[in-house]
C-alpha cells in the first residue's frame, strides 16, 4: 500500500492532466456550447463566411450555367438528391414556401436545391420532384453540378457530408445555406427556420 507522500505526486500529475483535459474540452467546445460536427459547421461558417467556388450547373430545364453568375444578389441555398424519402422533401417544400414568398414581394433572391447526386437527377427528375414538393409554380430553382470535381469542391466549401446509407440513398446534413451579394455562404439555418431565414435575407439585400 503506498504511502501519502507517495501518493501525492501520484494525485498531482492526475490533477493537472484533469485540468488541462478540461481546458482543452472548453477550448475545442467554445466553452461546451459546441459539441457536433454539425454545430461546428454552422459555427465556422458564421465566422468566417465562405465564398461559393466556380461550379457549373444543369438546372430543371435543361439550361447551364455558372453558380458564381447568381453573384451580386441574395440566395438560399439547400443540398438534397431527389430520391430522399424524408428530409430532402421537407427542404424542397421550404425552399417552394421561401421562393413565392420573396417573389409576392417583389425581391431579386434565387432560391436553389443543388442535388448531389448528379448521374442520377438529371432535368426530368429535378422537374418531377419540384412538381411533386410546390403546391403552385415558384421561382425555387433546382440543379444539378456537371463536373465531379466542382460537385466536390461545392459541397467541401459547404461543409456538407454526404454518405452512402448501402440502400441506395445517402446520409447528409441539411440546411438553408444563406449566401450575401459577396457569394458568401454567410449563414446556416434549420429548414423549420422560415422566419429567421426570411430576416436574414432581408438584412442582406
């Protein structure tokens, strides 16, 4: 059995490795206000604000363009692919709700869902899947990236994870990505978020 002067030590070292330990967690958390990859993603994004990168799109009826040639007004941003059962429908349906609402009100704010499964959503499908999530025609915007490479960038600025869930779908975060005149990602909100959402843009035009 040790003896309490040899245990001293023994409790010290513990003690300062608890200390810094919790110093680090604190660190790291933001003082334990942050504790998934998610909230550290809006957290970093609100920071420091990431610029859209070049990415060329196929939209919902054929046209192509570039993402960066929106630059110079507001967007809301999502990512879904359209064979989502669950959260990627209840996107589209936000996205619809925020598009004719900016339209009534006469404000210049695309309104887009990018898919990020590209080979498969091709213009048919974007154009059958805005059918289905809009009650009436909308503004909202779908496309899909031409080139893998741009797909990767986009979602890796976005700081969007996409994996396969082995039933022919994906895994993936979601949200209303906010993006200012600068083509800045600014902001990241629930999709239940209408109303902070639409402040948010009207703080940006």
């Amino acid at each position: 059995m040790e003896r309490p002067r040899e245990l001293a030590p023994t409790l010290c070292a513990a003690l300062c490795v608890a200390v810094l330990g919790a110093g680090l967690v604190w660190q790291l958390t933001a003082g334990l206000q942050i504790f998934t990859s998610e909230t550290w993603r809006r957290a970093d994004i609100a920071s420091a604000p990431r610029a859209l990168p070049d990415t060329w799109l196929e939209d919902e009826r054929g046209q192509t363009f570039n993402l960066r040639s929106l630059c110079g007004q507001v967007m809301v941003l999502d990512f879904i692919y359209t064979r989502c059962p669950t959260v990627c429908k209840s996107l589209g349906v936000a996205s619809s709700q925020l598009a004719q609402r900016f339209t009534q009100a006469g404000q210049a704010v695309t309104v887009m869902s990018i898919s990020f499964d590209p080979l498969h959503d091709d213009p048919a499908h974007l154009r059958a899947f805005k059918g289905q999530m809009e009650p009436q025609p909308s503004a909202w915007r779908l496309a899909r990236p031409i080139r893998s490479a741009e797909r990767e960038h986009l979602l890796a600025t976005a700081g969007v994870v996409v994996i396969p869930d082995g039933l022919q779908g994906y895994d993936h975060n979601a949200a209303l990505h906010i993006v200012d005149k600068d083509c800045r990602i600014t902001k990241l909100l629930d999709l239940e978020d209408m109303e902070d959402a639409h402040r948010t843009v009207q703080k940006l035009l």
